[in-house]
C-alpha cells in the first residue's frame, strides 16, 4: 500500500498560487473575447489544432499529478522555498504578460488566427519583446504549473507537446500577417524573435 508523504505547507501554497494563475489565463482569454471584433477578413481554422495540442499539455500537466503538495524532486526545505517562490514568480509573471499582450491586442485578439478590418500590426508593449507573448506567456505558466502539481518527466513531455502546439499556431498565424501586411511584418520579424527572446 502506497503511503502519502506528509502534507507540505509550502508546495500547497505554491500548487494553490499557480492553480490560480491558470485559471486567471483562462480569465484573460474570456475576457479578451468579449471585447474582440466580430467582422473578420480572414482566418485560418487550422490554428484551433496547434491550440488543442497545448491545451493537451496543461491536461498532462494535471491529470498526471505527483503527491500532492510534495517538491517536484526531494529536496531541503530550503530549496524547496526557492523552487516554490520562483514558481510562483514565473506564475504572476506570466499572467501579467498575457494581460498586458490582451490590452495591447485589443479588439484583434482572437483564439483562431484571422485579420479583422482595419487590422493593425501591432509592434508596441509585450510584442516589441516577442511577437507571439501570449504563446510565451502560456509557456511560462505550464512550466509553474508542472513545477507544483507533476514530475520532471511529465514536465519534459508537457513542453514537447506544448512547442508542437505552439510552432503549429505560429506557422498559420504568421502566414496570415504576412500576406496581409508584407514588407511590414518582415522588417517586424527580423526585428523580433517569434517566441523566445534570442532563440527563437
């Protein structure tokens, strides 16, 4: 018969935090929603498929949890405050991001890639960073969540899964902005990583 380990204060507070920043994600893409434009040019369905793949990750991430509130890997008390707070960090971080790359969208945002009239190019705020934060955002916030509620190997496969997912919204997505702005969009994207800041 498998024993639980003891409840561990400090891997609950982390697991509830970024449980929380999860869900706020999802609240930020509700919202965004709401307020986004209705009359669209042209879209791509096929991105729901690279969405599908990612939200598969975050599915692996809580479907095959360790011990609830236990650390990741053993670890001294110690360490596993640091590794609990830079969870956390990277949780808010992340959230913040995504908020910040909603507002600067604001009517454009949308789950499925597509230009809307008078669609802009938007250059300013999280997109002078990268041009998909929101994809950076959501990463940042798997990569917490796997740090409090699974193991490492699952961590390994979640971001495998997660980047399939995010290479195939980006190929559709940048397809679009490039046939509708040009010249513009690629002076943007040698300007801008696509993803991960000089990596990417």
């Amino acid at each position: 018969m498998r024993i639980a380990p003891p409840f561990d204060l400090i891997a609950a507070i982390a697991y509830g935090f970024v449980l929380l920043s999860v869900v706020a994600l999802c609240g930020v893409a509700a919202a965004g929603k709401k307020t986004a434009a209705k009359t669209t040019v042209k879209r791509d369905p096929k991105s729901t498929i690279g969405l599908l793949v990612q939200m598969a990750a975050y599915l692996l991430v809580y479907t095959l949890p360790r011990p609830y509130f236990s650390p990741i890997v053993p670890m001294p008390k110690s360490a596993e405050a640091i590794v609990a707070g830079l969870a956390i960090l990277l949780a808010f971080c992340s959230l913040w991001f995504c908020y910040a790359a909603a507002r600067a969208l604001g009517k454009q945002w949308a789950l499925m890639a597509r230009v809307i009239e008078g669609h802009e190019l938007i250059v300013r705020g999280p997109y002078a960073v990268v041009r998909n934060p929101i994809y950076l955002a959501m990463l940042g916030t798997l990569i917490a969540a796997a740090i409090t509620a699974t193991t490492w190997p699952v961590l390994v496969i979640a971001l495998v899964i997660f980047l399939i997912g995010t290479w195939i919204r980006i190929s559709i997505e940048e397809k679009i902005l490039r046939s509708a702005f040009g010249s513009r969009f690629e002076d943007y994207a040698r300007r801008v990583p696509a993803f991960l800041p000089g990596i990417l």
